[in-house]
C-alpha cells in the first residue's frame, strides 16, 4: 500500500495531501477481538506522535491508542460510536481520526507494509 | 515460579483456547468469544473448567465447632448435603476469602475456596485448627472441577453425563458412584443461572469434559465470560469486591454474616462496624455513554468531582448493552439514584448509583 505507514503499537496512517487517517492496524483488531467500545479525542484536539489520543476496548481489556503522528484532529469517525464493531469488520476501511499533519517528516520514524508485516510474523 | 495447570489443561489446548494466568494457573480465557460464551450460558448450556479452585476438607469431633468459628454463616445442625456460602475474616473484619462450605457428613465438612488464596487459606486454616479436635487437609491438587451452568444445564447433566441432578435443590449436593468412584454433584455456580458443579479425580473430569464436548449440545466457555455473568448478577469476586481490607458488610453481603452466632473470627470487629455505620459500601453505577468503567477507575462526586471512591468491576453487560461497574464509595453516594461520575481515560463520564445486581438470577429453587 502507497502512502502508508504503520507503528510498533499497532497503529497506522494513510497520508492524503496533507492530511492522515489514522485507525488500528488487522493485526491489531484481530488480537484485541470485537471491539465494544471507541475512546477518541474532539475535533480541533491535538494529538502528539507516540502519545495516548483514545482507547479501543474490547470486553475485556482497554488498549491505548498511541498516534503515529502530530497534528490537529479534523474529523472524527463517528459512525464508530455507534458501532464499534466496524473496526472487526475492515480495521483499514474504518479509520478513526483525519488529522492535518503538523510535521510530514515524523512519517519517516514509522515502518512501510513490509517492515510491519515482519514485526507482525 | 510458573503456573500451574489443571487436568484439562490439555483439552484448552486442543481447542485452541486463549490461556492466561489467573490466581496462579494457566487458564483459558475464552475459547471462542466472551460474547458468545455469555450468551451461550444465558440462553442454553455452557461448560467451565473451574479445576484450579481449592478444596480443603475438615473432619473431626470437633469438625463443625471449627467451622463456626472459622465461617462468618451458620452450619450449626445443618443436614448433611447442605452448601453454605460465607466468609473467613481477619480478627479486623477484612476477608481472607469467601467460600462454600459443604457438609459431607457430621463429622466432615468440605471447604471450597478460592484458586489464589488456596495457599493462604490453608495456612490461616491450620494455624485456627490448633486446640481443635480436627484433621485438615488440601485435596486441591487431587481434584478436578467443572461447572455446567444455564438453562439447559439439567437435561445435559442426566443426558449426557446420567448423573441425578433433578432431585437436587439448590444449593445442595450428592456424593455418588459413577465410573469406579465417588463423585460430588451440587446445584451452584457463579454464572446466575441453573446449573451443576462436580468435583471428581483428574480421568473423572477428563472424561466427563469429553463426554460434553463431544455431545455438541454445550459450549467450553472460559474465564473471561465467567466474569461477565458473576458481574452481571451482582456476585462477587475475591480481589475485587472482596479483599484482606474489605469487609463482607461493606460489600453487601451482611446476609451471610450470622451476627448472632456465639463466635466466629471478626465478629467482633463486624458489630463494631454495624453499631458505627459503614463508612464505604460497593454500590452499582449505571453510566449514560458506552465508555466503560473498569476495575481501579476513580469514582467522583457529581458536584464537586472529588474523588470518593473507585470501580471494583465494570463491563458493557452482554446481556443488557448498559455501561455499568460494581465500585466502592464512600457512604453518603451510596444512595439510589444520586448522579456519579467515573473517570474513564481523560474524561468524566456521567451516571447514577444503582443496584449492584444488573441482570436479574435465574436459579431454580
């Protein structure tokens, strides 16, 4: 995938112009089981690279989300409100904050597909 | 030091359960789904291997003259096949563990306690049983358990297994013959529903686990369900709702503390307690949005947000779709329908205090 760029805590970003649509990798879904509920932040918060911007939990755990990038929160997938589950159905599809990009060149401190398929394995 | 297994470590295995360590044995978590499992003992029949619990017997002449004096609920005369739930208390009021206490016969009781506190447990045992005229041994490691729990729990059981559950009431059991030895059927559990437990040797268990699985008409299900129905129905778990600090009257379970029995350990610190008014109690919480509330959350007043207490349990219940948690606060909250708030990740969420019992019991009496 082009434009794509995953972290070791199991997020991604896909990158479109200036903005990034960050979401949980499949991987990730699929170890934490169906998704019950989504923590996330405002639109106009600001989030950090590598700081806590939200949760998913499943039943029985909650797992941090961890952004793989700053910038301002634009929009917020809210269909996942309502059902979270979305995320167990297509992690990439279902993102979870567009951010605008503060800093396009802390992209280069993530991993390609293949470099976090290996991490995976 | 590693954790134990239990006899049917092996079949989890087989069934590509999830494992995870709890209270000292590797467990599986969940087999299938939580969700699933849930649903599968509310509405049908599910299969728990509940092995790593601790079994301890007292017999003597003085067998149930000790236990008295050890368990917070009255056995005195109790009619063999009888189950009793109680605590044990430190001298201070906080609970060393609950458990069931079987009467086997007059002379004999069985003590079933938690699987983290088996060690302790039987330490604090001994250490009580001096000047008693008791023996005290911990057959642990010699049984196997499984609990068949819901609504279809007796037709499986006298189907598949052809063992006499119908003519049990609740909470009462039956030693019987059955493959070569003596077994122990009882009518509990800790799911909220009908159902059966049995203790047996480790090929008893065995083989009962793969008469089940292999009838197709139950669901393995794990421990991580079998907290979500106990929450559910307002039960409590050692290490949450009860601890060495806690006592069972700040936990709500003054019905099973016999205040006017001559004698037991930490009775007197449990008057005391009454005759003072409980400074803290678990109460329940019911939160507006679907955050949820889990074990170690702060619990805030409404008004002035200040911290009274924290979550003990909490979970979006399967089986009603609401945000909810057990959480112990300080008293003057624990008031029916007072709005609460919880701080879950960054934010307060809003609630109000409710029952501690979410999903209501289906046990046949």
């Amino acid at each position: 995938m082009e434009n794509v760029y995953f972290s070791e805590s199991h997020e991604y970003v896909r990158v479109e112009g200036e903005y990034g649509y960050v979401g949980i990798t499949d991987y990730a879904q699929h170890q934490l089981g169906n998704v019950v509920y989504v923590d996330m932040p405002e639109v106009d918060d600001e989030v950090s690279a590598g700081e806590e911007f939200g949760a998913v939990e499943s039943v029985k755990a909650a797992s941090d989300l961890i952004s793989p990038v700053s910038g301002e929160v634009v929009e917020r997938n809210d269909a996942l409100e309502d059902t979270p589950e979305l995320i167990n159905e297509d992690a990439f599809a279902n993102w979870i904050i567009k951010v605008k990009l503060s800093d396009p060149s802390e992209l280069e401190n993530l991993m390609s597909e293949d470099e976090y398929n290996r991490v995976c394995e | 030091m590693s954790d134990k297994r239990t006899c049917l470590y092996e079949k989890h295995l087989a069934l590509s359960a999830k494992m995870v360590p709890f209270g000292g044995f590797e467990m599986p978590l969940q087999y299938s789904d939580i969700t699933d499992e849930h649903n599968a003992v509310r509405q049908a029949c599910g299969v728990f291997d509940v092995s790593h619990m601790g079994e301890v017997f007292v017999e003597g002449r003085e067998a149930e003259k000790f236990v008295q004096y050890i368990f917070t609920n009255n056995i005195e005369g109790a009619e063999i096949g009888k189950i009793y739930y109680g605590m044990m208390l430190h001298d201070n009021g906080g609970t060393v563990d609950d458990l069931l206490v079987y009467k086997m016969a007059d002379e004999k009781f069985l003590l079933v306690v938690n699987a983290a506190n088996i060690d302790k447990d039987y330490a604090w045992i001994e250490q009580h049983a001096k000047g008693f005229d008791v023996t005290t041994v911990n057959a642990s490691e010699s049984y196997g358990q499984i609990a068949i729990q819901g609504p279809n729990a007796e037709v499986v059981c006298e189907r598949i297994l052809q063992l006499p559950c119908s003519e049990l009431a609740f909470y009462t059991f039956k030693e019987t013959e059955h493959h070569g030895e003596t077994i122990i059927v009882s009518r509990t559990g800790y799911t909220g529903e009908d159902g059966f437990e049995i203790y047996g040797s480790h090929a008893y268990i065995q083989w009962a686990w793969d008469e089940l699985m292999e009838s197709g008409e139950v669901k393995p299900c794990g421990l991580g369900c079998r907290d979500t129905l106990r929450f559910e129905v307002g039960l409590p778990l050692y290490g949450d709702e009860l601890t060495d600090d806690i006592t069972p009257l700040e936990a709500g379970l003054g019905m099973f503390v016999k205040l006017d029995k001559p004698q037991f350990i930490g009775k007197e610190a449990l008057v005391q307690q009454k005759a003072e008014g409980l400074k803290r109690k678990v109460v329940g919480i019911e939160l507006n949005a679907r955050a949820i509330p889990r074990h170690g959350y702060e619990v805030v007043d409404a008004e002035s947000e200040e911290v009274v207490g924290e979550v003990t349990t909490g979970y979006c219940s399967i089986s009603t779709g609401k945000s909810v948690c057990m959480a112990m606060v300080n008293i003057d909250q624990a008031v029916l329908g007072k709005p609460i708030k919880v701080k879950i990740h960054r934010k307060l969420q809003e609630g109000v205090v409710t029952k501690k019992r979410f999903y209501e019991k289906n046990y046949k009496k």
